[in-house]
C-alpha cells in the first residue's frame, strides 16, 4: 500500500491531483502543446472527467488547473520543494492527524501544515516564485502530508520527526502546572541551534542567517503548542 500510494503520489504532485470527486465536466484547452502550463491544464481536465484526478481544497477546475501549473513550477524550484516535503514528512510522522485518544482530528495537522509552511516562507527556507503563492505552498503541503500519513510505520521507521519532537521536548520542560515558559523555550532553542551549527551539524545553506532559522525554530515550537492543545496530547 505504502509503494502504491508513493507512486500515486508522484503523479499527484506534478499534475495536483489528490482525493475528492469532481463536481462537473471538466474543460480542457484547446491547444494541449502549446505550453508547460496548457499541458498541465489539459492532464488536469482530462483526469478530472475520467475521474482519474479528482478535485481537492473544494477548488473549481480552473482554480485546481491553477494549483497544478503552481505545482509544477514548485517542482522545478531548487530548495523549496525539498523543505516541503522534508517539513512534511516530519508532521506526518510526529503530528498524526489524530487526538490522544485516537479520534480523527484532521484540522489540528491542517493547521500545523499551514502555520509551519507560513514560518517557512516568512523566514526563508521557502520561497514563491511567478505563479506560487504561500497557499499553493500549503496546498502543496497539506496533499503530501495526506499522502504520507498511512505509511504501515515505516515513518516511524525513518523518524523524520525527530526534529519536531526535539523542539517539543524544550516546551516540555518548560511547561509548569499547564503554563508553558516561552522565554525559557525561546532561549533553549537559540542555544541548541548556536551549538549545532557551531559544531558542524547543522550547515547553513547560503542565503538562510541564523537569526531566519531561529525564528523559523521559535514559530515551529508554537504550531507544535498549538497542535497538543488541539489534540489534547502532553508531548508529539
């Protein structure tokens, strides 16, 4: 299941389509060839009327034609795509779309997708391009965090989460009675960040300062706060 669902996945991201069953006829452009974009529009039409590319996001067609001609450009970028699906791979493995208590609890990941991707942006990890918005960014997100959230464990495997669950860990212990001390996070934080990069293990790419990535850190940290509150977890 896990290997259909990568393959299922890889098709979905180039040409946006992922869950939902289509409202209507789709129409595709009358010139398919003409360009990069009216090719995507074309797959996406097609796909949509044979029902092998069903709409999502409650998008029309030409809103989800739009999103895949911002997915393919998103692909063709050289770092962003890779912190994406890196951040969502992370969130799948350590924030479950589910409560404590096993319960469905979809909005809580959904929220997190969105608010870590923003902080992504904001503090430029990511970036958008002509043609992608930050909403194509949690879009984007949101369809591979989807996709990886059934992964028969091999994610806890992997544990590609490890990162969150090592932010969550200062929240923790910086949590009195229910009050968590954001001071004492934000200042943990910064020290374990100083002493990675200091002793080699994390490198800075060029173009990222320290400064961006502690507060990319401190705004993961209240997405993560926000996600346990929601699903009623003490820790990821």
């Amino acid at each position: 299941m896990f290997s259909s669902k990568l393959s299922y996945l890889s098709a979905s991201l180039l040409f946006a389509a992922l869950l939902v069953s289509p409202a209507a006829r789709a129409q595709a452009p009358s010139n398919c060839v003409a360009s990069q974009a009216t090719a995507v529009e074309c797959f996406i039409a097609h796909g949509v009327t044979t029902k092998l590319t069903p709409l999502r996001h409650g998008m029309t067609l030409a809103q989800y034609q739009a999103y895949g001609v911002a997915v393919s450009h998103i692909l063709e970028t050289d770092h962003t795509y890779l912190v994406l699906v890196g951040l969502s791979s992370a969130i799948a493995d350590a924030m479950p779309p589910t409560n404590s208590t096993g319960a469905t609890n979809t909005a809580a990941q959904t929220t997190a997708v969105n608010a870590i991707v923003s902080a992504a942006v904001t503090n430029n990890l990511a970036g958008v391009s002509t043609g992608v918005t930050t909403e194509d960014l949690e879009y984007f997100s949101q369809d591979v965090v989807t996709a990886m959230n059934t992964n028969n464990n091999y994610l806890a495997l992997l544990t590609p989460g490890v990162s969150l669950r090592m932010i969550d860990s200062y929240i923790v212990s910086s949590t009195t009675n229910g009050t968590v001390n954001w001071t004492e996070v934000n200042s943990g934080l910064t020290s374990a960040i100083q002493n990675f990069i200091t002793s080699g293990l994390i490198k800075l790419p060029a173009g990222l300062t320290q400064t961006e990535l502690v507060a990319f850190t401190e705004s993961v940290a209240k997405a993560i706060y926000a996600y346990k509150q929601s699903t009623a977890r003490t820790s990821l």
